[in-house]
C-alpha cells in the first residue's frame, strides 16, 4: 500500500495551505487554535471566504458546485484547514442537509436551498434529538400530520446545536405510528421564523449555552417542505450521519493543539523551570504524540484504500479513526489542564463580551483550557458513540 503523496497532491496542499494562511484573517484562525469560541459572524465570514473560492462543499455533485476531489484531496483539505484554525464550514449546512438535498431533495429544493447553504446564507441547525430518543433515535415522537396543503408539527427536539442561530432547521417527524418505527419517518426542512416554534437554551457544563431545546406547538409547514418521500426519513437521516462521520478524528486539530501545547509549556515554569523540560509531563506528551502518529497512519491507510477502490462501502477502520480520534482530542485537552495547572480553575464567560467584573487570574489563555476539557467529552458520544464504534470493530474487523 503506497502512502506517498503525488507530486499533483503535494501541489493541491501546498496551495490549500497557502490558500488558508493567506485569505482567511488570522485572528479568525487564531481564535480558533486558542480554543476561543467564534461569534456568528465570524463564521459566517469564514465560510463564504471558502465558498467564494468553492471550497465551502467540495464534496457535493459539482453541479451544485462540488470539486470532484479525490479521498487524497479530501484528507488533505481538511487535515490543512484544521492545522491552519481555519474554521470549519458550518456542519449542519454542508455535511448534513445539504448531501440530503442533494441526493434526494426535489429540483425546486436544490435550486432553492443549496446555493443558500453553501454561502451560509441560510443557518441550519438539526432537529433529531428529543428526550427519550438520543441513541435510540427511532423512537421518536415529533409528529408531523398532513392537513391539506401543510404539515402540522407537535413535538420537541433537544441538544440542538446552535439552534439560537439558526435560519431553517431538518426534522425528522414521525408521519406514520402504525408502522414500524424505522418506517414511519419523515424528513421535513422547517422555517424557524414559522409561528409556533420556541427555542430555549440549555446551560452546558462548561457554562456555555451552545445547544437548545427546540418546542413545536401546531407549526404548519408547508406540503413541500418534505424531502423525497414521505415515511423514507430514517434512510435519508442513516445517510446524512454517513456524512457527520466523515473528518471525524480531526487528526489535524489534534496536531494544531500539541503545537500549542508545546509552546505553552515553554512558557509555564514548575520549580523555576519551564514544563516542557519536566521528563514526566514531556513523557505523556510524547505518548499522545505517538498515538496520534499511529492514528494518521490509519488515517493514511484508509484514504489509500479508497484510492485504490471503488466500493461504496466504507472501510471499517473509519470506526477506529472515529474511536481513537475522539480519545486523543479528549487526551489533548487534559494535557492543556496539565499546562496551565491552577489557573485552569476558574471558568471564564464563554461569550467574549458578556462581562465579568472580578479580575483576571493567570495568564489569558488559561481561561479556556477547563472549558474546553468539560466540552470536548461530547466527542466521545456524538457522530457514534465509542461503544458502537466498538462493536463496529469488534463485526467488522475481528469477525465476533
């Protein structure tokens, strides 16, 4: 198996890494390596930078302005863009209902929403989620009822993901309980400004308000509002999490965030002495940092794989990629407590702007590193929890 780079990829990443150093602004992308939390229009701006130069959804059909990249391309883009801080496009636009739409969504759909959703035009956030229906999301109870011309909502999503901002939010809404409950699905793409819908913030345990109970009170939709057919949302919604899974391990945040770490610990003195020269904290660096070698070069193996192939079937590895991935961001983020010690203590606003009036204690960029530790045990469960992940191993690799 070749794990060398062309001379034409050296060439594509190389211009990519130009591309992000040089044309989104730094303190954008210094934010984000600091682990800062980005204001709306921060995002928005990043992305309609990428958009501008049709890198916002490389991976849609190209008619609706895809790239027609290969998996070394991919892996590239997104390994350059997370070194350099650039922000991610907006997940929920471009890895997730958008691929829907545009495999399954009417022409009036596409032409309407994914031009929109690539320019970050329109924000959308993710209706799935309700109390009860987390993992076992099929139990959902959000219904949807056809009368006429629209779709009566009555229900309540919950953990939506900046739902505070958004424009437009996919539902899945059970249209059918007298069938199985795979089968009575639908997948409906609702306005938020319709009457009828409350969104209500949820405190996280990093004193952040990131995600959102979402309540639908006899919202009406209108009938084409529906995306393909009625009763097929839960192969719609098993495709779009295909796609959330896809740069899941985010090796390269993982080695922005060891850089980082490297140089705060020449900042941080123990006994008068810089941290980086400590032989104990430098062994559990170099530790993460093999296993996040181990893990690129999984990472490596995967993407050869699908270069040599042309199955649809995704390799099994991809689990592994997920499972230690999220271990190692998870590990990245204690290794900053590590770093920064006692000043990690007290949790500072997470909006920049909202005001505290007792001093600063430590350095500035201590104040992120508790927050981002407690946030960052999410990555373990969302996209797959690491338990499935492990029967996905367990199947499909060791044939238990």
């Amino acid at each position: 198996m070749d794990l060398r780079f062309t001379e034409e990829e050296i060439a594509f990443r190389d211009e990519a890494r130009r591309f992000f150093r040089e044309d989104v602004p730094e303190a954008i992308r210094r934010k984000v390596l600091e682990g800062r939390h980005l204001a709306k229009d921060e995002i928005v701006r990043s992305q309609r930078i990428l958009n501008a130069r049709g890198w916002a959804a490389p991976h849609w059909p190209r008619e609706w302005g895809g790239q027609g990249w290969t998996p070394v391309q991919t892996y590239l883009f997104q390994d350059e863009m997370q070194q350099a801080g650039v922000p991610a496009p907006l997940p929920f636009n471009v890895s997730m209902v958008g691929p829907v739409i545009a495999e399954f969504g009417s022409e009036a759909q596409k032409r309407r929403f994914l031009p929109r959703a690539a320019n970050l035009d329109d924000w959308w956030c993710q209706g799935f989620s309700e109390p009860g229906a987390g993992s076992d999301l099929a139990s959902l109870r959000t219904k949807a009822v056809l009368d006429g011309e629209h779709w009566v909502i009555d229900g309540q999503k919950t953990w939506t993901t900046l739902a505070q901002h958004a424009d437009w939010i996919f539902c899945l809404c059970r249209t059918d309980p007298s069938v199985k409950k795979q089968e009575g699905i639908s997948f409906i793409l609702v306005d938020m400004r319709t009457p009828g819908i409350t969104v209500r913030p949820i405190q996280t345990i990093d004193g952040g308000r990131e995600v959102n109970e979402v309540f639908f009170d006899n919202v009406r939709v209108p009938r084409e509002n529906l995306v393909g057919e009625v009763n097929r949302g839960w192969d719609y919604a098993k495709f779009l999490l295909g796609n959330e899974r896809t740069g899941i391990a985010r090796v390269g945040t993982s080695k922005a965030r060891l850089r980082r770490i490297r140089e705060l610990a020449g900042l941080e003195l123990r006994g008068g002495r810089p941290l980086i020269e400590d032989r104990r904290f430098r062994e559990k660096l170099a530790a993460v940092e093999i296993e996040l070698k181990a893990l690129e070069m999984t990472q490596l193996r995967v993407v050869a794989d699908e270069r040599g192939r042309a199955r649809g079937k995704p390799n099994p590895a991809s689990s592994i990629l997920k499972l230690k991935g999220s271990q190692l961001q998870q590990a990245t983020t204690e290794l900053l407590l590590d770093v920064v010690g006692p000043h990690a203590m007290p949790l500072a606003a997470q909006d920049e702007g909202a005001g505290r009036n007792e001093p600063g204690i430590g350095p500035e960029y201590a104040a992120v590193a508790a927050p981002t530790y407690f946030n960052w045990r999410k990555i373990s469960i969302y996209g797959g929890s690491n338990e499935i992940q492990r029967n996905i191993v367990a199947k499909a690799i060791l044939g238990f």
